[in-house]
C-alpha cells in the first residue's frame, strides 16, 4: 500500500509524511523537529488515570469533582455517604446534549465481602444500563470509572449503583466526580494522544551510492508491516468469503471472534461440543499471520448462556462450568495472545 508519493524539490526544505507510529522527514537539516498540532488550552484534559488497587481511603476526585465539586467535597476533598442497593446515589441537574461525561467514583460495601457492583444512569428520557463497574469490597475503597454520551439535554438525572448477584448491599460512595467534554474536546484529547504517544519524528537523507545528497528525487513511501496491532472483530461468514478475507487482510493484523467461541456457540445442547467454525476461523488468521485475541469464557448476559445452563441445579451447574473451563481452555491453549 503506498501511502505518499511526491518530489524532493529542495534539501533545504523538510517534506512531511504521514506513517503510523511516526512522522517521515525528508532534509538536510538534522536539527530539524517535526510540527505538532496546537490544541486548544480552554478545554480539559481527559485524565486516563485509574486504579485496581483496593485502598484503605479513597482518592480525591479526578478534575476536583467536575460539575459534582459541589456535591463531592467536603473534609480533604472527600465526602463520604451510604446508600441502600438500587437507591439513587447521585442526583445530576441541567446535563448538556452533545457532551461525553467522564464518570468516576470511589466505592465500598456492607452486607458481602465482594460483589460486582454497575453504575447506571436514568435520564428524564434515557435509561443507560451501564456507565461503569467494579467489583467493589467491604474492607476497602474500590475505584470505578465510566462515563455515557448525551445527544440531548436532560433536565435531571439519577445514578445507581446495582448488584448483579442481587445481594441486598449498602454501598458508601465517596470522591464522585463528573466531566463534561464538547464532541470537540473529545476529539482533540484524542489527537494530542495519538500525536505524542503514537507519532516520532524520523529524518530521511537521500543520497545516492556514493552518499552525495540528491536534489528533485522522487521518493515513495510504502508500508510493508506494522508493529502495533490493528484489528477488529470478524464473524464466521468470513469463512470461504474472498472478497471479505482480502477486505480484512490488507487492513488488520489483529482479530477477535465475534460470537463463535461462547458457550451457547460451541455447546449448544448439553454435551455436544463443537468448536468447527472457530477452528476453521483460526485457521484463517494462522494462515495469514494475524494476532488472535481470546475471548471471555463465561457472559453474564443470558442471551449468550445456553438454555439447558440456566435452570441447573448447583451441583450440576459447577460441574457444567467446569466442564466448559476444561474443554475450552484445553483445545485453545497458547493459541491466543491474551
């Protein structure tokens, strides 16, 4: 694929070219630096920070509360309050449309020593099932971050936090925090991450065999390889589909199977296990050199459990989850990346 052609008109001027992973300068000035795009100083920096570690306090909020500063601190920075499971937690006024909110929060339980806690937002025209989750403990402060869209405005608004194993939990929550971000802040978050993290600058000298710098050569830049993984989920209707197989690898290097590797799948009916399809679409990606993510073995959605696990005793059922564990991590070993 060739991605730029041109001229080199003078050595004293620099010709930038556009690659993935890195700017291509073409000059004789090694002193040289590529240009970097301005981004506006006003808007906020989304902050990727984020926990896994289970603290014995929590964090003050990211960007000092947002638009909860109000309702969020208190002493130090923190304010702390309980709540009852599937009571509002969080009231939001006067949200804006089209605006990305950034959603986070520090949480603890009462009533389990762990469970799988989703934050969920109720607009006064839109229930979002999930802006967040974590599996949240009784013994220390757990951090979960989200966040939703709006399209439109909404005058008030409820957030949640719901127990997917339907305990019956008190949930503190503390150092709650809400960022707003214009479709335009988005974006130029976006681009200054993929400017500064994803881009380098390289000086290309052109010269011929005996090293004199040539003047009005014509240079083409190809890609031949990437060294990041670009890719996307593929279904099993790429199987014996050329025109598909070719649309796929000319652009990706990575993959992920859509549905074919979940228990519903490649157990349908109980003991008749067939993983056919997926075999054959992992045959695809080897014969092409594409990187295959794993998937996960288990979906809390009953819609991807098959009918004969639903209504199984407890017995039956762990031995049904482990027969699933057994059979699919054994004939997938050392085939994915993760």
């Amino acid at each position: 694929m060739v991605l730029s052609k041109f001229k080199v008109e003078s050595m004293e001027s620099l010709l930038f070219v556009l690659l993935p992973g890195f700017y291509l300068l073409l000059g004789a000035t090694a002193t040289a630096t590529a240009k970097t795009t301005s981004f506006s100083e006003e808007g906020p920096s989304y902050d990727y920070s984020a926990s896994i570690e289970c603290k014995s306090a929590p964090d003050s909020p990211l960007y000092n509360g947002g638009v909860m500063k109000d309702q969020t601190l208190g002493t130090r920075g923190h304010r702390h309050f309980k709540i009852a499971m599937n009571s509002p937690a969080l009231t939001l006024s006067n949200l804006t449309g089209d605006t990305i909110y950034a959603f986070s929060s520090w949480v603890k339980i009462s009533g389990a020593d762990s469970a799988a806690l989703k934050a969920t937002l109720t607009t006064d025209n839109t229930t979002f099932t999930c802006v967040g989750t974590v599996v949240a403990r009784s013994a220390c402060w757990s951090f979960l971050k989200g966040g939703f869209s709006l399209d439109s405005p909404s005058n008030y608004a409820f957030i949640y936090f719901q127990n997917s194993d339907d305990f019956q939990l008190n949930v503190s929550v503390s150092s709650a925090s809400l960022q707003p971000f214009t479709y335009q802040e988005w974006n130029e978050n976006q681009q200054k991450m993929i400017t500064t993290e994803r881009k380098r600058a390289a000086i290309l000298h052109v010269s011929d065999v005996d090293g004199t710098r040539l003047q009005g050569a014509s240079v083409a830049v190809e890609q031949i390889s990437r060294d990041f993984p670009f890719g996307s989920a593929i279904a099993e209707t790429i199987l014996g589909n050329l025109p598909y197989q070719n649309w796929f690898v000319e652009r990706f290097n990575a993959a992920v199977f859509e549905n074919e590797l979940k228990w519903a799948a490649t157990e349908p009916r109980q003991g008749e296990v067939n993983y056919t399809i997926p075999n054959q679409m992992l045959e695809f990606t080897r014969r092409n050199q594409i990187t295959v993510r794993g998937h996960n073995i288990f979906w809390e959605d009953p819609k991807y459990t098959p009918l004969w696990v639903r209504n199984l005793p407890a017995p039956e059922l762990k031995s049904a989850v482990s027969s699933r564990i057994q059979s699919l991590v054994s004939n997938y070993k050392n085939e994915f990346v993760h």
